[in-house]
C-alpha cells in the first residue's frame, strides 16, 4: 500500500487544524476556490498516478535487477544514508525543475497558488513524474533495493507536507540549519526576485548551504508564479506554461529552439524580446479570485466532499480493479475535477457538463461488471442519484435567486 495513500487522512485532519487555526485568530490563510483547486490538483495527480508512477517504478526495478553495481543490504543505517540521498536526488531534481524551461512545466503547478498553506503541499503536477525519475536511477546503480527506495522516497515526500505552512513561524536554530522548515519553505515559494530558485531541499536544507542556493526568510513573502495562471481548471493549470513554452519554441530560429527548452527558465532570444525577468508585484495587485455565485459555491462544496470520499474509496481499492476500470473511474473522477474548476470560474458549458457528467456516472455504475467490491458499485450508483437531486435543488434555488418574482 502506498504510504502517500494511508497518510491523506492525516493530511486532512492538518488542514482542518490549520482552518480552526484561521477562524480563531482571525487571519486569512485559506480562499476557498484557491484551496479546492490545490486539492484537486493533489487528486488529479494521485489518480493519474496510477498510471504515471510505473515509470518511475518499472525503470528503477529494471535498473536495480539488471544494472546494479552493489547490493546494499537492508540496516537501519542503509536507511538513514538512503534517506540522505534520495533527498539529495530530489535537491537536483528540483533544482533543475526550477533552472530548465522544459522541466519547470513539471513543477510550477505547485508552485502557481498565491496563498501558502496545508492545501499547497497537495498541489501537484501530473506530468512531474516524467521528470523526476531519471534523478532517482544512480540509487539502483548504487544496489538500494527497490522496496527502501519506494519506502524512503515516500517519507521523504511526506516529510514536506508540514512545511507549508505561516503558522509555524520559525523552530530551533540547529533545527533550521540541518533540516527544511516552513521558514525555509516559504522563501522557496516566494514570487519576489530576491527569494527565486532559492532552499530547494526537501527534507533537509544543507544541500542548499552546499550548493549555494539558501536564502534566510527575512521580508514580508508574495506566494505564486512570476506569471500567475488566473484559472481554477485544473487540466488548464497543468498546461498553460507549456502552451506558452510552445508559442516561444515555434517562434524561435535554429539552435534557438533548443536554448528556449533548455536554458533558463524564461529565457527568449532578443529578438522575441530577450529573457523575462522576474519582477516585484505592481502596487495594488489583487490576487485572482474569479468565484460562482452563492448556491454553486454550496453545490461544489458538497461535490467535493463527495469527490474526496469517492477518490479514496477508488484509492484503497484499486488491487481488486481491472485496468479497464481504473480507467474509466479516473476519468470520472477527472470529469467531476474539470466540472469543480469551470463551475467556480463560472464557464457557460459548466452545468451542462456536470448534469450530463452526473447520467454518464449513473449509467457506468448501473452496466459495469466491476471486480472491485459491489459495495463500491452501490456508492457510485447511490452517489450519482444524490447529486442529481441535489444539483436539481440548488440549480432551482439559484434560479429562483435571479428571478425578481420568485424571490418576492
């Protein structure tokens, strides 16, 4: 089982804390439409993952069975000093994924929310596995085995849930000097020129101290992109900068579309108007914060308690499923994503989409033969028919709120 998977109730449980944290010191650290993109940016990945991480996987088993130079046996101590370098692995990865164009469209998702928060760590990229599992290789050359691998890797992945977060504000000085912390995390997520492409560590931040990239937080921080997304589509998140990268690449003459994919990030030849260089956030900038109207917020609040509900289902039930099925509730799961993002940005399409999305559901989960548990059929059939019902409720509710007569 994947330890990410045992660990989102936990991750949930943080974010309730850290809401109750808001509601009673009066601060503003979480938007919601901000928030549910993050979580559904998380889902998104989690879902498709299914698919996606077998490349890491499949590529790391092959090298360590046929390409190992050692075999190093399984100690406490080949723990720790596996933990030590796969976080060194990742400091490179993520340190490229910010320094190479073609490579920062696999991270910058993470880093596209302007608020800093629990929700943040959720929000993750589709495509980032496609990058970072060629960083991971020289451990199966090395002779780790396969199983410390996908075990040290997701302690480590989980070890940076905690840091994002302001209300922890700084820990004991030895602490902040040997491990990553949320002060550190912090300058990482910064837009403002001074704190860009700095403490890409993970779990700990000497790799930053070593290699000349930590930044002590000491300023007031602006969260997100030097160019922001302004969208909650979670599918549009995931490849609006590669759509730019492509409109630079195509313009570009010669050995130049090779420099626009591989320099840094941001670079343009001069006659495309030379590097974009990040800049301090104009005064009075507003962050994006498109939102539907009041009953569709309700709607998507319950959808999305539903989604959460039904992807874990689908999370821990996955060894009974056919790959058919896999596939067909991804993309369910994926519709109902979509849908959250276009009904929050107010799209014309959107409640068609859904109620035609809540049928399509309905119908699956009447006519599928599926090898999981029946009692997963009967939720989604049940699921379906209760937010059909409630979809017809507040779409009436709000119709009723247009109308000058109704509401008397």
């Amino acid at each position: 089982m994947d330890l990410i998977v045992l660990a989102i109730p936990a991750f949930f449980i943080l974010i309730a804390l850290e809401l109750i944290f808001q509601f009673r010191k009066g601060v503003k650290l979480y938007r919601f439409n901000d928030a549910i993109t993050n979580i559904s940016c998380g889902i998104t990945q989690q879902v498709t993952g299914l698919f996606t991480k077998s490349l890491l996987l499949v590529t790391y088993y092959w090298v360590y069975e046929n390409a190992r130079i050692w075999t190093v046996k399984d100690t406490w101590y080949s723990y720790v000093i596996l933990l030590l370098l796969v976080d060194l692995c990742y400091y490179f990865f993520h340190r490229y994924s910010h320094e190479i164009a073609l490579f920062w469209g696999s991270h910058a998702v993470h880093h596209q929310s302007e608020d800093y928060n629990f929700s943040v760590a959720l929000r993750q990229s589709t495509l980032q596995t496609f990058v970072s599992a060629w960083f991971y290789l020289p451990l199966a050359l090395i002779g780790f085995s396969f199983t410390s691998f996908i075990t040290i890797a997701a302690i480590q992945t989980l070890y940076q849930f905690w840091i994002h977060t302001e209300v922890i504000k700084k820990l004991p000085r030895w602490f902040e000097y040997i491990f990553n912390t949320p002060s550190h995390h912090r300058v990482h997520h910064a837009s403002d020129p001074k704190y860009i492409d700095k403490n890409h560590g993970g779990t700990f931040i000497i790799w930053d101290r070593i290699f000349g990239t930590f930044a002590e937080e000491k300023d007031p921080i602006n969260y997100g992109v030097t160019k922001p997304v302004q969208s909650w589509n979670t599918l549009w998140v995931n490849l609006e900068y590669y759509k730019w990268l492509w409109g630079v690449f195509i313009q570009s003459r010669g050995m130049d579309k090779w420099r626009v994919l591989f320099n840094k990030t941001g670079w343009r030849p001069d006659y495309l108007g030379g590097a974009l260089l990040p800049q301090d956030r104009p005064e009075g900038y507003k962050k994006y914060d498109v939102s539907g109207s009041r009953w569709v917020n309700y709607y998507i609040f319950i959808l999305f308690i539903g989604l959460l509900s039904s992807v874990s289902i689908f999370l821990f039930s996955t060894e009974g499923m056919s790959s058919l099925e896999m596939i067909i509730y991804t993309g369910l799961v994926l519709w109902i994503v979509l849908n959250i993002g276009a009904l929050m940005e107010s799209r014309y399409w959107a409640k068609w989409s859904e109620i035609l999305r809540i049928v399509i559901s309905l119908i699956v989960f009447l006519i599928i033969n599926t090898n999981a548990a029946v009692w997963i059929k009967t939720f989604g059939i049940v699921m379906s028919v209760f937010f059909f019902m409630i979809y017809l409720t507040f779409n009436f509710l709000e119709e009723k709120a247009k109308s000058p007569i109704l509401a008397k």
